[in-house]
C-alpha cells in the first residue's frame, strides 16, 4: 500500500476482543496449556500431538486441553490413545463464555495454524493473562515478535521446535504465571478497542 501512495500510514491489521473478566484464578500444579478453535488441518491442532508425542523431557509435567470439534478429532485421538498421552483432553466445542473461563484458567494458548489471517483467540487469550506459543504461519504473531513476556513463535509444521517451546514453558512456568498481571495490561493498554481506537 506504501507503494501506491508514500503519505499512506499503512498498520498491520488486528482484532479487538472484549474481556468483561476481571478474576484470574491462581494457577499451580502442572503447567496448562490449551488449543481453542477448529479441529481442522488449516488450524493443525495435530501439531500438538506430535509435540507432546515426542516427550522431549519427561519431567517437565503438563496438562493440555483441546477446546474445538472438527474432522481431525478422530485422528487426535486415536494418536492420544495409541501414545498414551493421558495429560491430553478433548474437551469438545464450548460456548463463548465458557471458553473465556477455560482461558482464565490456563496458562499457555497453542495455535499452531499452518494459515491463520489473524487468530483472533491470540488476541482473547493474552486479554485473560495466557502466554501465547503461535506458528508463523499466523497473523497475531506480529503480537509476540520482540515481546518474550507475552509469548513465542515457531515456524509451522516444526513439531520439533513446538516441543522444545513447550518444555521450556514447562521449565519456566512459575515466570509466565508472574507475569500474568503484566500481559493482561498490556492488552488492555495496547489491543483493547479503545486502546486501538
């Protein structure tokens, strides 16, 4: 757009989500991740199977929760059962408001879209605290490239480079639960409407 006329401000594009949730639980215990969307391959919530497959480091203990229905169900959990990934849950489709309170109470959103125009739960998970692992294939990692308090971005399909982000969110967990307070200000002074507007 810069190219058609040099006086335009061009701005990446972004979404605003409105978060009414003011209560963020007390998070302990293993870390908690969560995938929230469709079970489709554009959305590639297998990526997360493949990752926690590869149980990089057994120590690092972590409950998983997998928030959508989609054609890739069936395959997801043939794979949970056949590894024996017990720390994984399918947990099915969810209303709005019940996704907001499965957010507040984890720690770290997984979107490993292989293409994702946006990815507007990026934007829904950092306004309720959650530390965001994207691929690069997303729009919203432009959120995450120079703040590595509010997250990571791996390149898509990487399952590898998915697995040693995961473990080292495991490792440093007790962090990312600290600096919950920090992301949600953030969003609200930097991806709220009213900030945007």
């Amino acid at each position: 757009y810069s190219s058609l006329y040099s006086s335009w401000q061009v701005y990446p594009f972004a979404y605003c989500t409105v978060n009414d949730g003011e209560t963020v639980a007390t998070i302990k215990g293993d870390a908690k991740f969560v995938f929230v969307g469709s079970l489709s391959p554009r959305k590639s919530p297998f990526s997360i199977i493949e990752a926690a497959s590869l149980k990089v480091n057994e120590s690092a203990k972590k409950m998983i929760t997998i928030v959508g229905d989609g054609k890739e169900r069936d395959r997801m959990e043939t794979a949970i059962r056949t590894n024996g990934l017990e720390n994984i849950s399918l947990v099915g489709t969810r209303s709005n408001s019940e996704i907001l309170n499965i957010l507040l109470q984890q720690d770290i959103l997984i979107l490993p879209s292989l293409y994702d125009g946006w990815g507007a739960v990026v934007n829904e998970a950092l306004s309720c605290g959650c530390y965001v692992i994207c691929s690069d294939h997303c729009g919203a990692k432009a959120l995450l490239i120079g703040h590595p308090r509010l997250g990571k971005v791996f390149k898509a399909k990487d399952y590898r480079q998915l697995a040693a982000i995961m473990e080292d969110c495991c490792r440093n967990i007790q962090a990312i639960r600290n600096d919950r307070n920090y992301r949600l200000q953030w969003a609200r002074q930097c991806i709220s409407g009213s900030a945007i507007a």
